[in-house]
C-alpha cells in the first residue's frame, strides 16, 4: 500500500470517484486481498470513529442516569468510628482551606458553583399537568423563573401533593433571589420521602449559602446522609465552607 | 443473520435506549450485586466494579442503537458476559492476575447469545482503542478526522482549515493511514484480534 493507494481509497469511501475509475479500482480490490483489507479497515474505522464523535444526547443521558446508581457498588454496613475519624480529619483540613482561601481572593462565588441545573422535562403522558409541567421545565431552562413559578403553582393547586411541581418551584424561588420562600416548598419536600428528599435539604443549604449564613447552610449539608445520591456533592460543598 | 427469537428480557434494552429511570434502577438492584462480588472476587475493587458495569451497559446501549442487537437469552447472562469479558481484559491490560473464580457456569445461554456478548464487547472496545489512537495523533491530523466525521463537506472542511481541496484529500488520507497503522499494532495490547 502506497500513499496513492490511501488517496485511492479514501475517494473510494467518501464516493468522490468517477463511475469509470471506480469500476477499475473495484476490479483492482477483486485481485488484490491487501487493497481489499484495507479498505475493509479504513471503512470500519471511519464507521465506529463517526459514531463515537457524533453527539448523542440520549446517551449522554443515559450515562448520567447510570451515574447516579453507582452509590449501589457502595453499600456498606455504616460504622461510627471511621466516620468520626474521618470528620476530625476533615475538619483539620478544612481548617488550613478555610485559613487559605480567607487570604485567597480567587475564591469563585460558592454558590454558583453548586447552583441548580436543568429541569428535567417529565414523561409526557398528555394530560394538562403535564402540558402545564412541561412549559415550567421550558421556562425554568431558559432561566425564566417567574413565569415557571406561576405555571408550577397551578400545578400545585391542582394537587397539592405533586412532589416534582414543588420541588421545582422551591428551586424556581431559589434562583430568583428568593431563598426564603424556596425554603418552605424544600423543607415540604425534605420532609416528605420523594427522591427529591436529599436533594431538597441540599437547595435548603445552597438558600443559606445565598444569604450568607453558613451555620444553617452547614447544618443542612450534615442532613444528607452517606447512602444519598449527592453525599459527595454535599461533602465538597462543606469543605469549602 | 438467522432470525432468532426475542428474548422477553429485550425490556431492559429497550430501557437503555429509553433512559427509562426505573427499570434501569432495576437493573442496578437485581444485576449489581453479582457483577460486583465476581470483581472483588477477582483482583477488583468495588469502584472497578461500578465502572465495569457501567460501561457495559452503555456497550449494550449502542450496539443495541447502532447494530441492531437483540437478546436472544435473558438480560442478567448477557450483562455478565459483557461484564466479565471487560474485567478480564481489564486484569490482562494492566497485568494483574487472572481469575479464579467463575461464577456464570449456572448461566447456560446458546451460542449464538455468547457470540453476540463477545461481538457487544469487541466494537464497544475496537471503537475505544479507536478514540484512543486518535487521540494520540499530532493536533492537524486530529482536526481534519474529527471535522470529516461531521457531516461537514469536504471542501468547507477545506475552507475552514485555509488548505486547498488536493491538499486536504492528501492530508486526510496520510492521516487515516497513520490512524490505521497505530491502530493495527495496538489490536493485540488491546486484547483485540
């Protein structure tokens, strides 16, 4: 194979040949085993590059869902001592961290490192609910707040007992600058036992965060035990602090 | 391709293609704990236990999106396969210790399933060396492969690298087979033949 060839058989696969050329480099592969090897490679190679590079959304969505189950590889009986070991040594770190970043003035704003993502659009099912739901998780993407807190707050007079329309509107609240009244919506969910629990008393603490009060924003962050899904999360966030 | 028929466990499939958050939870309390104590039962850790069947469930995703795979044996024997083809790769790739235990002899699944276990893992892992070889490659080459698995055309790849059509079409054929020749030697470090 020579670099001739490799041109050949690149125009080969992106079909940039002309009817003729073609049928002569296609009576070519017939006789020669190497060229038609090589063609086969640079096709599957082409083939499994394109749809490794190629977005797939649903995919990426797929690999957070799996993300969020790693917690299951985990599982362990708890046992108090290493914990307390543990916390001792996270608070003398945290107490270096804290003395550094009082000096650092790089220290990006804690809050919007760990603010609210995406609102999940929830599964069609058709029903006014859901219509209502899904243009509060379109405003709430595009940062429209208000206009997602007044769509979720019909979804919550209809049933009040919604846990996904509440959760939202308490995050809704939350990135409008109105941690107060994303609390009483959080702590409803917190109490209760959606899988939004956790993540509930997270915003809870981020709300803190916003007013700059870090004793209850940390108070909040020890309420997530090791087994919740954003441990970890939680666990950075009170480092940082 | 004989016509095999569908194992009612294609529901799990069908779930990875559909990111339906339930079954996939499912998946992970029914599936877990034996992928889990067949890695730590071998030279693993729970971590690469988590990684393992993690990347083998998005293995089954595209070649289920891609390939066209359909279960013809129930879901549990096929994620094992998968799974335990990974690990012992994994072990071969960073020289550990083989592996004693076997825990899949209650699995009995035909050989056209085992086939398709093998054929799941074998892409998933070519396309990864693939990605890697590329990776690896100096920076002009990786611009022109990556543009030119876009849908981008030839000759507005052409433009926006400031090269003239010839020169592009020569490059881009250098480069492949550059790619290609990596890729060759690294089949069988890979564990790929």
């Amino acid at each position: 194979m020579n670099d001739i060839d490799h041109e050949l058989i690149e125009r080969y696969i992106s079909g940039n040949m002309e009817p003729a050329e073609r049928a002569l480099f296609e009576s070519r592969m017939q006789i020669e085993p190497a060229l038609r090897e090589a063609v086969q490679d640079w096709m599957e190679v082409t083939g499994s590059l394109h749809r490794s590079l190629q977005p797939d959304p649903q995919r990426e969505e797929l690999e957070k869902l799996l993300q969020s189950h790693r917690h299951v590889f985990y599982k362990a009986p708890a046992k108090v001592t290493p914990i307390r070991r543990y916390m001792l040594v996270a608070a003398s770190a945290a107490a270096v961290i804290a003395a550094v970043l009082f000096w650092g003035p790089w220290q990006p704003d804690l809050y919007q490192q760990y603010a609210v993502q995406e609102m999940v659009s929830p599964a069609e099912r058709g029903t006014t609910t859901d219509s209502l739901l899904q243009q509060a998780a379109h405003h709430f993407n595009h940062r429209q707040y208000t206009a997602a807190i007044s769509l979720l707050s019909k979804v919550l007079e209809r049933d009040s007992a919604d846990a996904y329309a509440r959760y939202y509107r308490g995050l809704s609240y939350l990135e409008n600058d109105k941690p107060a009244e994303a609390r009483p919506d959080l702590e409803a969910i917190f109490n209760g036992e959606s899988v939004f629990k956790y993540e509930s008393a997270f915003y809870i603490a981020l709300s803190y965060l916003k007013e700059k009060k870090k004793d209850p924003c940390r108070d909040w962050l020890m309420k997530i035990p090791t087994d919740a899904q954003n441990y970890d999360k939680a666990q950075n966030l009170l480092k940082e602090l | 391709m004989p016509t095999q028929i569908i194992h009612a466990d294609q529901r799990y499939v069908h779930a990875l293609l559909h990111n339906d958050a339930i079954i996939v939870d499912e998946i992970y309390r029914r599936f877990a704990p034996r992928v889990k104590r067949y890695v730590c039962e071998n030279n693993g850790t729970p971590d690469d236990a988590a990684d393992i069947f993690q990347e083998s469930l998005v293995d089954i995703y595209n070649q289920a999106k891609y390939k066209g795979l359909q279960l013809s044996c129930p879901f549990e024997a096929f994620l094992f396969m998968v799974c335990k083809r990974k690990w012992l790769n994994e072990l071969k790739k960073k020289g550990r210790k083989g592996v004693t235990k076997d825990l899949d002899e209650q699995f009995n699944v035909g050989e056209d399933s085992f086939r398709d276990a093998e054929k799941t893992w074998a892409d998933n892992e070519k396309a990864r060396l693939f990605l890697a070889m590329l990776n690896q490659m100096g920076e002009r080459c990786q611009e022109i492969i990556r543009l030119s698995m876009t849908d981008t055309s030839q000759e507005e790849i052409a433009g926006r690298l400031g090269v003239t059509y010839g020169y592009l079409r020569k490059k881009k054929s250098e480069c492949m087979a550059t790619l290609i020749s990596a890729i060759k030697d690294n089949l069988s470090k890979w564990g790929l033949t």
